[in-house]
C-alpha cells in the first residue's frame, strides 16, 4: 500500500556514512570474505576503492553484518592525524577505543580512558599495558580495529606517523595474535608502495560499483511504500550511475524531490532524466571531493575524456582524447599517455567498440563537462613538476630584472649600427662584438624558458614568455636588419637586384610561428595580436623577398584563423588577384600601402620582384604550352598506332606483312620499338581476354547445361578479371550458343530426313537404333558437319549440344554418343554404345 508523498521525508541518504543498517544494501559478499579472513586468522584485510564509492559506509556496516562471537569491532578514522607524532596519534587511538567500547557496552571489567600524554614519552606503553588492558576488559575477545582514511597517513613529512605508525602496527600485530585491523583506503594499492610493502601478505577485496540486485534495492527499497519505479526509470537510474552508491542516492534523492512536490508517486524514465541537473547540484560537493582526491594528470585526462565523449555524441563521429588536447596546444607525454590508461586500470573509465575511451558513469560526464572547462583544466598541467616550477621562478626573475637592461642596451647598439652606415662615421662592424654579446643575455634568459619546457612541456606560463620574448626580438631585428639593407643599398648604390638578404624566412621565424600557433590554440585571447603581429612580419617579408606564394599562404592562414580582420581579408584578396602575375605593380602597392606600412626601399624591391615574377612566371607558360603541344602530339600518335593495330590484329594475332606495315608506321610516328611493344600488347591483350572468356563459356556449356547460378556467378567474376564489358560478354555467349543451336537444328534436319525416307518408328528401341544409324551414316556423308560436330564436342563434354538436340529429337542422347564414337574413331562402338543407352532409356 503506498502512503501519501506530500509529507514524507527524503529516504534516500547523501553526505554522510550510512550507519543504520536497515538502510544499507548489498555487499553480501564483500562482508563474507571479512568474516571468512577473519575466521582465518588474518590479522589484516585492505579494503580499497574510489572516493565516495560507500568504503566508510561499509566500515560502519561490518559490525551489523559480521556476526562473529568472539570478536569486537571498533571503528577509528585517521582524518586529520597525519601531522601528529606516534605518541600523540597513539594516545587519541586508545581514547577512541575505550570511549566506543564503554559506548556499546562491550566490557565486561570496567575501564578508563588514557590520559591525553599516556603514550608521549613511552610508545611501547600501548602495547605492552593498554592492548593487554583491553582484552581483559572484553572478556579475552578478539578486538578489530576498523580504520577509516588510512591513506592520508602516506603523503606526509617523514617526522610524522607515516615513518612510525605503519612499522609499529605490523610490530605489535606479532605479540598481539587478538589484534585485527580492516584499514580503508581511497586510492589505488600500487599507489602506496609503503602500505604494500609492510602489509603485502594480507588479503585485500575492492569496494566497487553495486551490481545487479544491489543496484536495484537501493533504487526502489529506501522509498518503497511511497514511490512507485517503473522498470525503465530503474534501469535510467543505473545507467546514469552504473551502480555508484553515492550517484545513485543523489539521484534517487533529486527525484524524490521533484516527485513529492509534484504529488506524484509514479517515477519514469522522464523523470529521472529530467533531475540530471538538480543531482549535479546536489552532488556537487562529493563530486568535486571525488575529483580534487585525483592526481593532476589524472584530472585532466578525466576533463579531456569526458569532452571527447561529448563531442563523439554531438557529430556521431569518434574523438580520441589525446587528440583533443593536442588541438589544445598540450604537448602529450609519456606521463599522460601513462595517465590514460591509468583511468581504464582504475576504473573510471572503459574502452568502447569504436577504441575510443568514455566514462564509465555518465553522471560524472554530465557533470565534468559542464562544470569544469577543458580550456581552464588544461591549466592545471603547469603545476604537474615542482622542478618546472622552480625553473620558472628562476626564469621570470631574470626575465624581469635583466631583460630591460638588456632590451635597452640593444637598441642603442642598432641605433649606432645605422648611424656607422648612414654617415660612414665608423665600420659598422665594430659594433658587431658588443651587439652578439647583448644578444647572448638574452638568449641566456630564454634558455632557461626552453628548460622549463623541457622539464614539463605543458608549463603554459614558461611558454607565453618564451613567446613573448622571442616575438620582441626578432620584430627588433626585423627591423634593423631591412633597416641595414636599406641604407647599404643607399651608401653603395646597389641595384635592387643584387640585393638577396633574406629578411623572414629563416628556421627561427617558422620556430616562432609554430611556438604562437600553440598558444593560440591554449588561450585566443592572450596570443592573438601576438600572431597576428608576428604572421603580417612574415608575410611582408615575403613579399618583399618576392615570395608571393609564401605570403598567400601567410594570409590565407590568418584569414582561416580569423586574424587581423578585414585588413588581412583584403591582404588575401589582393594575393589572389591577377595584380602580380599581369604585372600591375601599380595596383598591386596602391592596394598593399592601404594595408601594410611599406618603405621605399621596399617598394623597389617589390616592383623589381614583380617584374622577375612575371618574367618567369611567362616563361614557365610558355614551356607548358610547348611540353602540352607535344604531349598533344604524342597522345595523337598513341591512338593512331593502336587504331591500326587494331585494324590489322585478326583474333589476336598480327601475320608478318601486318608487322612490317605497323614497324614503317610506328616509325613515322615518331614512336620507340618498346613503346610500340606495349601499345600492341594492350589491344592484344583485349583479343586475348574475349577469346579466353568464349573457352570458359564453351567449356561449361557443354559440362552442364543449362548453367546453374553457382556457374553464373564463377562466369561474372571472371568477366571482372578480365575487364570485360557485359555487352562484350552477351555477344560471345549469344554467338556460342547460336552456333550450338545450328549444329543442333542441322542434326534435326538430317533426322527428319531419316525418318521421312525410312519407315521406322521413333516409339521403341528397335526404330530408335535404326534412326540414329541411319543419321550417323548420313552425317558421316557429310564432312562439314562431321568435323563441326566433333570440334563442338571435343571442347570437353556434350551437355549444351545434347540439350539443344534434345529440344527437337527423342534420340538425342544415342547421336551425341555416336558423335563420340567418331572423337574415339571406333564406328561399330557407335552403334553399341547407341544401342545400350537407347535400352537404358527405354
């Protein structure tokens, strides 16, 4: 009977251990192998599992589901121990084992509590006078020690209880065969070599996903007699949570909710997929506790995962996570590739049938991809090495102290660099020394920005520097150097087309635009008037050097990634146009200056690029209209040759005055012997391909006829092989069995003729026989049809002919048999042979 929901409270449980025990479901069999070990004498049994997979609920359970006479549970948590030395963790340990046991009036003898020092000069005090202490209080029973958070005690200061604790329990564990310890840990084993290598002979079980019958009890049994699930709404249920404890209990909650404010007691599918939302809120604080207990790589990789996921679900097409953060600028390394398949080994994820990774809970999908963004969790990987780090510090202090002194010190050597050009004061070279010098300062400090990088290729901050930096640079010796090239021009009046510096395009400017085409894709905002800085450089640049190719290519990619705006769309107009290759050099820097600062100096050595553009670029269509005129002429003579080929080839073959007309003409056609060879040999070949196909068709004719589909199917696979056209084939298939069909109406002719001139009846053997020696004997009056007949039958059997044959005459079988007789050369066998198939038919 269900009650009414408007006034009930929510059953299902969220934030807290569940200790009530009418409560609690499933982990029947995770509760056997407690009680079996311990019958067993194992004085320590690990349980692990995810965070917020139910591990503390299932320590508060153990009391009401192991039912073991002789032995007392005490459960202890470790949260907030760490930093504690032994003496102090000790001493709180015995307070919380008194004060339980008094509580659930477990002693039998009266006992106090240690002071809050007991143990603080003495450790071996608990051994030695407390544990004894406690066993005769329990009437000698065994007590387990059920201990919650025993990992926390792994990643903390070698002062602290890891370095003591862990080697002191498995001490006492040996003088105290009553002491049992159930530790509990939220990580993975092979995470806590220390734990592992003091406990490795102890058994150990996972605390996993609920499964099966579990699942569904914590679904419907916390509201039952007040919600009503149809099966679909259990199985959406499960399917959003795969069986998680936590999950589910939040969702289940949520639609609760959503249902009692409805009034409502019948839950669908509708329903629970219409609370996704509300459980993420709900579940926000444990999800995000489930989440921070990862490691860093291990976070990303989950965020990476789960937006492949999503993208894979929106275009219906697979997404490879590594994939997705390499379009993210990440670099992947060894430790993330290690990470990803960390995640399928520990569970949060699994393999689909397209080898693609995605959450095992998709729950956690939902929540992860709209929670956190992958852009803004990428991030995350710079602090993945504390040496990267420090590095960095190292580098930005530099960066900021010694670059500017630098930067300046520069300047003012290029500065004196052109004035030594411009007025001849002193030999530019001079500076030479001083200005390498400055440089190798700076490239000091970038070096420590490509270390950092080479520690943690993923230290996005190391590589904004890196790449603001080098971008300063080289804009600054950009600069100087069109700057030197223009005043050497000046000074020695060199002809523009003498002049072949090349100003852009050396292996350091494609390195930089690789380094910001990363960064644009980690962060648009920060880098993009950096790249489009930087790509306007380089394909001025080009265009100066008269590269235009390059710099079509420079702006079409910057329109493709929606730089420079209209500026750089009208860039890419003006290299698409016919400006260069017509050679409007006007037009062309009319429409450039709009768009580009340009100099002078640069204008001639563009209007002379131009010119030698053009020049070639005439040149290069005028060879390709010769090289296309010959091929023309070639093709031309290709064809000829094969046309009179095939005017002279008779059934494949070629006679010996065809040859030496084909030898004059391929010679006038300007084609080799070889060539000649294989032109003939392709049309031959297509001879030869028809004349094959005839065999085979012939053949099986006359083995089984009609053909059967098997024997139709063989025929079209070999008109495949052959490259033959169906038209082709119908007209080899239809001329063989005409022939046949001839051959076949000229035998039943000659019976006719037989049977009119001779009076013997076709109704029995005797007349049969006499009919078909009389038409043998005719045949053989006829040598045409003789010979034609055994050439049919000799192609190796008589099934199509018989047939054809047998259409028009009773007899058919004794004349294809004395047809055989003539391929055999026996005549009297003709008759026998005729004479013993007509008895057997008759």
């Amino acid at each position: 009977m269900y009650t009414a929901i408007a006034s009930q409270h929510n059953p299902y449980i969220i934030g807290r251990p569940i200790h009530e025990k009418a409560e609690f479901f499933g982990r029947d069999d995770l509760f056997r192998f407690i009680a079996d070990n311990l019958n067993q004498q194992a004085q320590v049994i690990l349980l692990h599992g995810q965070r917020r997979i139910g591990k503390s609920s299932v320590l508060a359970q153990i009391p009401n589901f192991v039912e073991l006479d002789d032995f007392e549970f005490v459960s202890l948590s470790l949260e907030g121990q760490a930093n504690k030395d032994l003496g102090d963790l000790l001493s709180e340990l015995a307070r919380d084992i008194v004060d339980q046991l008094e509580h659930v009036g477990s002693l039998v003898k009266p006992m106090k509590a240690p002071a809050k020092s007991a143990f603080k000069k003495d450790v071996s005090a608990f051994s030695e006078t407390f544990l004894p202490k406690v066993y005769a209080a329990l009437g000698d029973k065994n007590l387990v020690l059920l201990l919650d958070e025993f990992d926390v005690l792994e990643d903390h200061s070698p002062e602290s209880a890891i370095e003591q604790f862990f080697p002191y329990l498995q001490s006492i564990l040996k003088r105290h065969p009553k002491l049992y310890l159930v530790p509990v840990v939220g990580r993975r084993l092979d995470e806590l070599p220390n734990l592992l290598n003091l406990f490795r002979r102890a058994p150990y079980q996972e605390v996993g996903l609920l499964q099966g019958k579990w699942a569904r009890d914590l679904v419907t049994k916390p509201a039952a007699g007040m919600l009503n699930y149809a099966p679909e709404a259990i199985d959406a249920v499960l399917e959003l949570t795969a069986g998680h404890p936590y999950l589910t209990q939040v969702l289940c909650f949520a639609v609760f909710a959503h249902l009692r404010e409805e009034e409502r007691r019948d839950v669908t599918r509708a329903d629970v997929e219409g609370c996704v939302d509300k459980a993420i809120e709900l579940g926000q604080a444990g999800l995000t506790w489930f989440r921070d207990g990862l490691p860093i790589a291990e976070r990303v990789m989950l965020s990476a995962v789960a937006a492949a996921q999503a993208i894979g679900e929106l275009t219906h097409l697979p997404k490879s996570s590594l994939d997705l953060l390499e379009d993210n600028g990440v670099v992947i390394t060894d430790e993330l590739r290690r990470t990803l398949r960390n995640l399928t080994k520990w569970g949060f994820a699994e393999n689909t049938i397209r080898k693609t990774l995605r959450i095992k809970i998709p729950l956690v999908t939902f929540w992860l991809t709209k929670k956190y963004s992958l852009k803004d969790e990428i991030k995350e990987l710079e602090a993945i090495s504390p040496e990267a780090n420090t590095l960095y510090e190292e580098a930005y202090a530099k960066y900021h102290s010694h670059y500017e002194v630098f930067k300046k010190s520069k300047r003012s050597i290029m500065r004196n660099i052109l004035h030594a050009h411009e007025f001849f004061l002193v030999d530019p070279k001079d500076f030479n020394a001083d200005l390498e010098n400055v440089r190798f300062n700076i490239t000091k400090i970038e070096s420590i920005f490509h270390e950092v990088l080479e520690v943690n290729p993923n230290h996005f901050e190391a590589l904004f520097r890196l790449s603001e930096l080098s971008l300063d640079n080289y804009l600054e010796d950009d600069k100087h150097n069109s700057e030197v090239s223009r005043l050497t021009e000046k000074r020695n009046q060199v002809s523009v087309s003498l002049m072949t510096q090349d100003v852009g395009t050396d292996d350091h400017s494609l390195d930089l635009v690789s380094l910001y085409e990363r960064i644009y894709r980690i962060d648009v905002s920060r880098s993009r008037d950096g790249l489009t800085t930087l790509l306007i450089s380089i394909g001025k640049n080009h265009i100066v050097e008269g590269n235009f190719i390059d710099a079509k290519k420079v702006f079409d990619r910057m329109k493709f990634l929606g730089l420079g705006g209209d500026s750089v769309k009208k860039l890419a107009k003006i290299m698409h146009d016919d400006y260069i290759l017509n050679g409007k050099i006007f037009s062309f820097l009319r429409c450039l200056r709009q768009v580009i600062d340009v100099s002078q100096s640069d204008e001639q050595r563009i209007t002379y690029a131009i010119r030698e553009w053009k020049a070639q670029e005439d040149k290069f269509r005028k060879n390709e209209e010769n090289r296309k005129s010959v091929e023309t002429r070639e093709k031309n003579a290709r064809i000829q040759y094969q046309k009179e080929v095939k005017h002279f080839a008779n059934e494949g073959e070629i006679s010996s005055v065809a040859r030496r007309i084909l030898t004059k003409l391929a010679s006038e056609l300007g084609i080799g012997e070889e060539e000649a060879r294989k032109l003939e040999n392709q049309i031959l070949a297509h001879y030869r391909n028809l004349q094959e196909y005839e065999l085979a068709f012939v053949e099986v004719c006359n083995e089984n006829y009609p053909l059967s589909d098997r024997t139709l199917d063989e025929l079209k696979e070999l008109q495949n092989i052959l490259q033959l056209s169906s038209s082709q084939v119908q007209r080899i298939e239809t001329k063989v069995l005409a022939d046949l069909n001839h051959l076949a109406s000229e035998v039943q002719t000659v019976v006719s003729n037989v049977s009119d001139k001779y009076s013997y009846s076709s109704e029995n053997i005797e007349g049969q026989t006499a009919i078909v020696y009389q038409v043998i004997a005719e045949i053989e009056k006829t040598p045409s049809l003789r010979e034609r007949l055994i050439a049919a039958m000799s192609q190796g059997g008589s099934a199509a002919l018989e047939q054809a044959i047998n259409n028009n005459s009773p007899a058919a079988n004794i004349i294809v048999a004395g047809i055989k007789g003539w391929i055999e050369g026996n005549s009297q066998n003709v008759i026998n042979l005729g004479n013993r198939r007509g008895v057997s038919r008759g």
